[in-house]
C-alpha cells in the first residue's frame, strides 16, 4: 500500500465522519486519480 493510498483512505473516512455520507467506491476512485494528478 503506498502513501497515496492510505492519504487516499484517511481523507474518504474523513469525509464520512464529517458529513454522515459514504461516497460510491466510483467517486472514491475518481477523487483518489484528481488528488493524484494535483
């Protein structure tokens, strides 16, 4: 697991304590590549 995955990880879980909604695991992905190409 590289550190992209895991920043990846903590800010999806982040954003499931802040706003009580889970993204599809689609729009996990797509947000995880936009971070990526930064």
């Amino acid at each position: 697991m590289s550190g992209d995955e895991v920043a990846a990880i903590q800010a999806l879980e982040q954003f499931v304590l802040y706003t009580g909604i889970r993204p599809t695991d689609e729009q996990y992905q797509q947000a995880a590549a936009f971070a990526r190409a930064g």
